[in-house]
C-alpha cells in the first residue's frame, strides 16, 4: 500500500498514512486542497488537488486521531514547504471559526464579497477604542511621568512644561494609536483585534493586503470623516461597497474575514450575536453620559440663579 506524507499548518510532517487515509481527511474538512502531500517517487511535495485522483476512494468517517500519525520519516524530501499551502487544522464543531492559514499574496477574486455594514463597523471601532483608551491611559502615565521627572530634575515644572509635556504625550498617543491599526491591518488576520471579534477585516478595493504605511495613514484619514459632522463614517450606510470618505482616500474596504479566500461560502451577513451585544452596551453607554452631561448642566443652571 502506497504511504503518503502530508504538512500541517504550522509546517509539520506527518504520516505515513494511507491514500484513504488522506481522502477521508480531505472529506472531513481537515485537508484543504493546497496542502501538501508527498509519497515516494514523487520528485517533489504536490498539492493535494494535483494528486487527489491517485487516493482510493472511501467513505467519509470521523478523521483519525492526529496523534496517531507519527512523524514523517527524514526520507520526505527537504523543500517539502518551500511553496505556499493552505490546511485546516483539526478542531472541535465548537470551536470559532478560523481564516485558513496561507499566504498574504494569496486573494480569490471568483467569488462573493461580504462588505461589513455600517453597524458591524461601529461595534469593532467600540471594542478597539476600548483597547487603546486602556493602552493610552498606561503608556500615557509612564510617558508623562518620565518627562515630568526630567523635567523636575531640570529645575523644576511651570506651566509651561506641563504644557508642553501634555502636547508630547497627545502626539506620541496619535502615533502609537496610528501604529495600532498599521500593525494589525498588515498582520495575517488583516485585522484589529475588534474587528477579529466581529469577524471582519480591511483590504485594499482589489483584495489584497494593506501595507503598514497604508493602514497609518488610513487612521488620520478617518479624522476627515469625522470632521464633516461624521457623514465620511455614514457614507458605508449608502455607498455601493459599503465605504466610508477615508476608505475612498485610501484605496480599501471592510469585508467579511473569507472574503477573498477560498472559502467565501462562510461569509455571513448577519449582525452576529457578538455585534449586537457590543451596540447595546455602547448605547447604554452612550444614554448614560448623555443623562450624566444633562445632570451636570442642570446643576450648572441651577447653581447660578
């Protein structure tokens, strides 16, 4: 019986198992059509698809335990992941769904695109400006208390340098909080971590990845939608691919997270139960310090008659 050899998603060997082995992997979900496969005789590790009609046909059953299969042998050859894959790893029907692991240059124009809507939007900017309001008021303190012992140390601290100490803490908050969403839009997930939860992520209009540069400069952009009384943010309400004014500036949009994979059969358009938790509690946040603001104004009012 023929032995194959098969790589997982952290770039592991494993096998040998058999042909039907791997057809029964294959039909559970657990082999995507680019992992790579090898077997002796073959020159070189073969996508699954280009090999597929060599396996022996059998009835899809649960996949064999992972740590059944022991390591491949040193006999597989050695550029076995010099080229791009993708595998699903095996994981429990109760597990959250997970991008497929493959190259940044890897896009799939062939089929559906799930644009993110204006409400899934604000929910991922909610849990993001959560994140960097804790990450600024740390970084802020320590940065602010650094420069307010240099400048103690220096002879004292007038108003002058607790102005200016305010304006460089402000200054290094836009950057830091500009390198945030670089950092994560130029990751493998494409996203912010609020955008993770909410299962979306931002691309350049043709699919493919945004550049760190284009994802810093695409958060000073989002001030110009702001600006004009927040009509740049409710632009994704009424434009064709849903995007916003700094959208159109920059060249991207806001998709599902398998839009532009291979599988786009995933993507959802519904809220998601994560979604509406998220603009719930923001609302309620939001009536609150509506009815705190009117509160301190009455007071105000009242204190002075």
């Amino acid at each position: 019986m023929t032995q194959w050899y098969y790589s997982d998603y952290q770039r592991n060997r494993h096998g040998p198992v058999s042909g039907a082995d791997l057809a029964m992997l294959h039909a559970n979900g657990q082999l995507a059509d680019d992992t790579l496969v090898w077997r002796e005789g073959l020159a070189q590790w073969q996508p699954w698809h280009a090999v597929a009609g060599e396996m022996v046909a059998a009835t899809p059953q649960p996949a064999p335990a992972r740590a059944s299969f022991a390591t491949a042998s040193t006999d597989a050859p050695a550029d076995a992941f010099a080229g791009p894959y993708t595998v699903a790893e095996p994981r429990s029907p109760y597990a959250p769904p997970r991008a497929p692991v493959q190259r940044a240059a890897d896009v799939y124009l062939d089929g559906e695109v799930v644009y993110a809507g204006f409400w899934k939007r604000v929910a991922a900017n909610l849990i993001d400006s959560v994140i960097i309001g804790l990450l600024g008021m740390v970084i802020g303190a320590a940065i602010g208390g650094l420069l307010g012992a240099a400048f103690g140390l220096g002879g004292g601290l007038d108003t002058g340098g607790a102005v200016a100490i305010q304006g460089i803490v402000q200054l290094l908050s836009l950057v830091l909080t500009a390198s945030y969403y670089g950092w994560f839009y130029t990751s493998v997930q494409q996203a912010t971590p609020g955008k993770m939860a909410i299962g979306i992520k931002v691309v350049r209009s043709d699919g493919e990845g945004c550049s760190f540069w284009r994802g810093f400069g695409r958060y000073f952009a989002m001030f110009l939608s702001g600006v004009i009384l927040c009509i740049g943010f409710l632009m994704a309400a009424f434009t064709a691919r849903k995007q916003c004014l700094h959208d159109m500036i920059c060249d991207t949009v806001v998709v599902d997270r398998w839009a532009f994979t291979a599988y786009p059969d995933q993507q959802r358009e519904e809220l998601g139960t994560l979604t509406v938790v998220v603009l719930v509690l923001g609302g309620l946040l939001f009536v609150g310090l509506v009815l705190v603001l009117m509160a301190g104004l009455a007071a105000i009012a009242g204190a002075g008659r």
